[in-house]
C-alpha cells in the first residue's frame, strides 16, 4: 500500500476528512473495528441515559465486553472488537482528538482503565510507520472499499472516468484491474489508531503533532481524483 499525506492540520480537520472518506459516491463498502476500551473512553464514565444518543448501543456494549470475567480486557480477544458504523468511528475520534469540556475525561477515562489493566502506554510516537507491531491495544482499525473501475457508472462515476484524459486510457486502466491475479482492490485505509495515537496525536491546541497519513491501494489516476474530492469535501 501507499502512503499519502492529506493536508489536515487539526484534530477537527482530520475528522472531516474520515467522514469524507466514508461518504462520497466511490465507497463501496467499509471495516471499522472499534475497540471496547475506546468506546468506554468516550463514555466518561457517565450514566448512559447522558452519553452521546449516537454512542449509546456501542458504549452498552464495552460496558458488557469488559465486565465479562471470560474475556481478557489487556489481551488480543477479538471479542473485544466491535463492527462500528461509520458514526460511531467518527464520535469516537471525535472524543480524542477535537478538544472540548469532555476531551481532559476522555484522555484520563482510558489512561486510567490502562493502568487498571495493567497495559502500559507504548514508547513509540503518534503515527510512527515503523512502530505499527508495538500498537497494542490496536483501537480504531478502519478502512473503505472503493468501487472498481469496472462497476463505474458512465453518468454517476462520470468525474473518475473522464480523469484519464482519454477513453483508451480508462478502458487500458479498468482491464488491468480485471485481468490482475489475485484480484486487485481499492482501498483507502487509516493509519492503525491505539493508544498513543489517541491520547498523544493531537495536542493541547488541537493540532496533529504529525501529518494525516492515509493509506491506499490501487490505481493512481483513480486515487488521485477520489482523494481530490475527499479533500474538498473536507474543506481541507
């Protein structure tokens, strides 16, 4: 896959390009495995009947998951995973990385059901490449599949197609993607989010201390141009 930096400064700023990510007319489907310590996080702790309405089924959840003595809240368990809609991965982002009265309890909530845990914080900086082996707990694993230039509509997908300057350059393009064994899929995918991208990522002001990095797979003509209206969307 390959790496490319979006222009986000902020922690506002990076969350608008994930709801950009997920919304536009290319999506084919998406993955979003949210971690039971990071909904409980965004719950402060409160009562339910005062947590987000957008987060309550998802935090009732985490509640159960990590009271449940047959799974091992500091261990790889893939129970403690949930298949997250695309609101509650943004909600979740949110918590950590947009400041706000509650961003000091959410920070502290998690920090402290670590510690509880005995996990402790990994020695590596936010969004490092290298150390994606040391996230541990893994948080927020999300990702989208795009449409394959095979499924574009002439009219709805008009913009992608007509990108590739000339019709024989999108026909070359699309059979290069049919022909490809094992079959090739495009991706757009976030960087792995655990705890010190969560906690660390963005600071006091609300600035990413590194760049948006998102990661993605196949044609470079078609991912120049979704990521352009990404982009837009996100009034990056």
């Amino acid at each position: 896959m390959i790496a490319r930096t979006l222009p986000a400064r902020t922690g506002a700023e990076a969350v608008r390009v994930v709801k950009a990510l997920g919304s536009h007319r290319y999506v084919r489907g998406s993955l979003h495995a949210i971690h039971a310590l990071a909904f409980d996080a965004v719950s402060r702790g409160v009562p339910s009947q005062y947590v987000d309405a957008r987060l309550r089924d998802a935090v009732a959840w985490a509640e159960t998951t990590l009271a449940d003595p047959a799974i091992d809240a500091a261990s790889r368990d893939e129970r403690l995973f949930r298949l997250a809609t695309a609101d509650e991965l943004l909600r979740v982002l949110e918590g950590f990385w947009v400041p706000g009265t509650d961003g000091d309890r959410v920070h502290d909530r998690l920090l402290t059901r670590m510690v509880s845990l005995g996990l402790d914080l990994p020695e590596h900086d936010p969004f490092d490449e290298e150390a994606e082996d040391a996230v541990f707990p893994l948080l927020v694993d999300a990702g989208w599949e795009l449409l394959p230039l095979g499924d574009l509509d002439p009219e709805r997908h008009r913009g992608a197609i007509t990108a590739y300057d000339e019709p024989i350059l999108f026909e070359a393009a699309r059979f290069e993607e049919a022909s490809a064994i094992p079959p090739r899929v495009t991706l757009h995918e976030l960087p792995a989010l655990g705890p010190v991208e969560l906690l660390q990522g963005v600071d006091a002001d609300g600035a990413l201390v590194e760049p948006l990095v998102v990661w993605t797979e196949g044609d470079e003509i078609y991912q120049d141009y979704v990521l352009r209206g990404v982009q837009k969307a996100a009034k990056l």
